[in-house]
DNA sequence: AATGAATGAGTCTTCATTCAT
DNA sequence: AATGAATGAAGACTCATTCAT
C-alpha cells in the first residue's frame, strides 16, 4: 500500500464534486470559477471538464446528488409506527448531521433565481419541489390519522421546509447558530405550537 | 429656467435609484449591468457614476432606502392600543401593498451572500437585520403584556419574517402565489396557531 | 486643426474592419486572434465588440464589404461597346489596382472550408458565388455575341475567376509576382488562346 | 508470437497516418484534434506521440507521403512514346483514380498558408512545388519538341495545377461536381484550346 | 510499448469603470 | 454636468502535450 499522501486518481470526480460543492455553497454559483474550483480541488482547470461538460452541468450534477441524498437519508430514518411530529422531528435530527450539506441545500434555496429564469426553471427548484412533495405526503397521512390540524399540505410542507431552513443554516448571520437541540426544540415550537397563548 | 423638455437635473439621482432598484429586483445584482441601468433610466451610463462611486454603492444606496421606506411604513401604521396579533397583521397588510418593493426584498434576502462573504457581510442583511430588530422589540412588548407566548423574541422576530416571505414573493414558483387575505390567514395559522391539534 | 497625431475617434470602426481584414489575409480565420486585432487597429479589445457582436460577424462584414467593393469596380469600369475580351481584361486591370485586397480575396476563398461546413456554407463562398455570377453573365452575353467559343457560362466563369487568381496572389509563394502587364498577358494567353499549338 | 486479436504493432503507424489524413481532409489541420485521429486510428492518443513528435510533423509526414505517392503514379503511367497532351491527361486520369486522396491535395492546397507564415513556409507548399516541378519538366520537353507553345514552362506547370485542382474537388460548392470525363474534357478545353474563337 | 487521465496556456467574450468631449 | 465610446481584467472553455501506470 502506498504510503505517500497521494490520493487515489479515482478520487478526482469527487474532489471536483466536493470543492464545487463547497464553493457553491459558500460563494453561490456566479461568484464561483471553474479556476477556484480547480485549485480547491487540487486538480488543473481541464480536468473539470473531463468529467462534466460545463460549469452548469457540473452544478446540476451537485443538486441532483443533493437530493438523492437527503431522500436516502430520509427513507432510512422514517418509522411508520410512529407518530407524524416525531418522524418529522427524527428525520430532521438525522439531516443536520450532515451539517456540511447544510450550506449548500441553503445556498441553492437562496439562489433559486439567480441564473435568470430559464436555468432557474429547469434547474435549482428541483431540490426544494422534490422535498416539499416528500414532506407533502406524510403531511397528507398525518392529517387523515388526525395527528396535525387541516390544512393544504403542500403549502404545509413548504412552510416547514422554510422554517427548518430559517433555523438552521440561513440564520448564521441574523441570529446566534443553533445546535441541533435547540434547532428541534425550535423546530416544535414555532412549528406544530405556535405564538398563541393557550 | 430651462424652456426645453429636459426634466429637473434632480430628478435624475432618483431615475437611477428606480430604475436599479426595478432591474435588481427583477435579475439580482449580478446580472444586473450598468447599462440596463441606464438605458431603464433614461440616462447616460456615466450619469451613474456621478451620484455613486460604483455598483456596489448603488446597491447599498437602494438597500439603505428600502430599510427607510419600511420602517416608516411600520412606524405610521402602528397602533399601541392594539394588541400585537392585529397590529403585526396590520402592518403586514401594508406593506403588502407595496407589491413592488417585495420583488425587491426578496430578491436580496435570496441573494444575500451572493457576493462572496465581503459584500454580503457589510451589505445585504442589513434590511433583514433592521426589520428584525425591529419587529423583535414589539414582541418583546406583547410577550411583557402576555399577548403570545414566551420565547427569543429575536429569533420569533426572525421566524416571523421567514415565514412571512415565505408566503408572498419567495414562493412564486413552489405554490400557487396567494392573495392578499391568503396571505393574512395563513400567516396567522402558522405563525400564531401552530399545526398541533387542539 | 489638431496637430497631433491623434485620428478622428469616428475612425475607430475602420481601423478594426482594415487590422482585421489584414490579419485575415495574412493568418486566415482561426489562426487571427483577436488580441491580434485590436493590437494590430490600436484599439482596446473590447472596442472591437463595440462595433462586431463577435469574431464571425467581424469576419462577415470584410465579406460583405469586399464583395460589394469588387462589384463596384467592376460596374464603374465595365464599357457595353467594347468587345468581351477587352472588358474582361479592363475590369482586371481595375481590380489588381487593389493589390491590397488581393491577399484577403485569396486568403478567403483558400480558406472556404475551413470552418466546418456550417460557417462555410453560409458565409464565404459568398464571395466567389457573386464574383462568378457576375462574370457568368457577361460571359453569356459574350458567347451570344460570338465573341468566345461556346460553353457553360457558369463553368466558364469559375475557371476564369481560378486561373485570374492563380495569377496574382496565390502565386506568391509557387512562382516570381507577376506585376500588372505579365498577369493581364498571361490570363490572355492561358485563358483565351490555349496551349494548343496553332 | 501473439495469439491475440491483436495487430502488428507496427500497423499502429498506418494507422495514424491514414486516420490523421483522411481527417486533415475532411476538417483541415486546426479543427483536425488529435483525439479524433487516436479515435479514428483505433489507438490511444499518447500512441501518436511514440511516432510523431507533435501535430505539425505528423502533418508534415503525411504530405511528404502524398508527394512521393503522386511522383510514383505518374511515372507509372507516363508513356514517353504519347505526346504531351495525351500524357497529361492519362496522368490526370490516373490521379483521379484516388479520388479520396483528392481530398487531402484540395485541402491542403486550400489551406497552405492557415498557419501564419511560419508553418506555411517550411511545410505544405511542398506538396505544390513537388508537383509543379515535376510537371514543368514534362512541360519543357513539350515545347522544345514542339507540342505546345512556347511559354514558360513553370507557370505553366502552375496553371495547370490550379485548373485542374479546380476542376476537381476545390470547386464542390461553387459548381456542380464533374465526373472523371468531364473533368478530362474540360480541361482539354480550358488549357489548351482556350476560349477564343476560330 | 501503449495508454488516456490530467494539465494549463491560449481563446473568445462580458461588463464595470474611466475620461475626452 | 452629462455622456457613451473605449477599455482591459476576468471568466468559461478547448486542445496539444505529458507522464504515471
């Protein structure tokens, strides 16, 4: 076995995948280069291009990873014995974990519209449609068993998906960061309690 | 005084402000150029440049006035004798019906960190941040007076004006756009009432 | 009256249209940059844009130019009393005043090809095809006339415009410049009378 | 001895020639890649790099080729008993049997002085010149033995280079193509018997 | 010897900013 | 004061060439 530091040279689709992951996340998508992609990857500039044709296909390929991901993540963590608030709460302890993941999943939801519409169309919603109309459908469930108010699911599902957002990564700037406790105690509050008093 | 059709030179710093502020919200900032500017604004390019140094202190021009504009807004609707739900609703419907002003909005709440960390910290969240601070001292207010519920009331504040974008411009292309009274009602549904049964 | 160096500022699109159409000439199309260009016309790079939405359209508008410059000095030069022949050689008389233009007029129609079929297709033989349309006509109304010997037109035309720049500019390289008196003796000689031997 | 599929290895240099020179016709030298030749040729692009330093000396391998095949089919087919004329055209005849090869001539004729004076110089016009070259001296001996008429024996090796050239592929687009005995006629008729009347 | 993944110099093109008029 | 022609730095992408396997 090698015992340099070098890696694998399978591994360079994935330190691609990776640094423009994290560039993505950090920067957005207009304010990251192929060049910056290439020197956090540690790989020359073409070598991007072996893998994916252009900057859009390489991004497109980071969402739809993104959402397999969380779906897998969720599929794995969802015990139907249970009840709705506490499999919504489960899977959402289970989805921080990734918190890396975080900054991207926020960032994109940022910048659904960035591209002006024709990319934005196609493209970025993807992640939030595919986990709001995942979310929409245990909310249908739980509210057939009686275990949330009526109400429209989707527009339910995409407020949740909001608030969880709001309290996780998208704050980082406009209130302390949350540690995953307080993030679910949050979470409960705002979400299935509400304001009103008693 | 001029006898020509020409319009006040004064007139010409606010034709740039709202002809930016127009495209900004429309296409972000950037892909938003100078010479859409311009040309929306009925000027000379280099006009821009007399009332501001560059894009970025045309960005943060608009961003300053936005904040101004609201704030009094807030200020002129409010009414102490109120309790909190109705005066926050209240004022919600205000603004509300500045529809135009929300593209803006936003636009740059989604775009806030665009720019790589520089611009973004010492330039977008400064709207949010001051509507925030701004709402969480009228719920530390209705919290002292037992009108809702105890908590952070920064970060209800925060939750609030998630919540509340989330139901007007961000969501345009994940639900249905809701109408002015959609809006108010499920606002206070989620908001004040919660999801949780009885 | 300026006494320095300086060129009229209206000058500027010319300059690009005569760097680049030299540069063309003497590299062909891909091979001139358009760095080169813009050095070679004292302009900054992107003042060629300002004028050229991009390389091709440049490139089609020194077409476009030339075609429309042959066609006039052919018109202006053409007299209808005099017989084919001397017409035929008047005109390139004319044309070869343009020495200049030569090197672009060859360059060009070598180069053809050069683009994959669709550029070529649609752009450069645009030259030729009205250069020899041109001729073919007048060959037409001249075998009419019996003043050359029967054949196709277009045919006819084609060989012509062939051996006329074999000629002049294509030479350069394969044999001695011809100047003015030895081409228009030799295109007598090669196109009109034949090798054969009385 | 190998029991594989394989080929002898030094097929391999076959390969690449007759794979880089069917693409040098069909796309000229820039827009010829080497992958599409490895591709072409059925090898690994580092292969080409065993045989060939870089582009331009394949290229130039490959024109030095096609004048030696060429010298070769001529003397093969010149009968010093025939007269010129019938000389020629028999030789003509014969070099149009290789209709493919046409291609690469047309081409690179085409194509001569792509790539700035540099390359051009030192290489392609070796084809042209070898041919011209050879064709004068057949040339010479005709005049002296009195089959043609007097001329000089270079340009005229030169015209009818470039007549035939342009009889054959240069014109595909600009008429329709000729078939091998339109070509011949057309050439008897162009060459040595001109245009003028009686 | 043969390979093809990796590379980066070199291209075209965009757009914020300047400055002569 | 107002203009917009001119600019060049910066970005996405291509492809001849190298080198570890």
């Amino acid at each position: 076995m090698e015992t340099t530091t070098e890696r694998k040279p399978t591994d360079r689709r994935k330190q691609v995948l990776e640094a423009a992951s994290r560039s993505f996340a950090a920067f957005g998508y207009k304010a990251t280069t192929m060049d910056q992609v290439a020197k956090a990857a540690g790989v020359g500039k073409g070598t991007i291009y072996t893998f994916f044709a252009n900057k859009e296909e390489l991004f497109e390929q980071i969402v739809k990873d993104l959402i397999a991901e969380l779906k897998d993540v969720a599929e794995r963590t969802l015990d139907p014995a249970l009840p709705f608030a506490d499999n919504l709460l489960r899977i959402l302890q289970q989805v921080l974990a990734y918190r890396d993941r975080h900054g991207l999943i926020v960032k994109l939801s940022q910048e659904v519209k960035e591209f002006g519409t024709p990319m934005a169309t196609g493209g970025l919603e993807a992640v939030e449609r595919s986990i709001i109309s995942y979310i929409a459908g245990h909310v249908s469930n739980a509210i057939a068993k009686g275990e949330i108010r009526e109400s429209d699911p989707v527009l339910t599902a995409y407020m949740m998906l909001k608030m969880y957002l709001a309290l996780t990564a998208e704050g980082g700037h406009l209130h302390e960061p949350l540690d995953t406790d307080q993030v679910l105690a949050s979470f409960r509050f705002y979400c299935l309690e509400g304001l009103a008093v008693g």
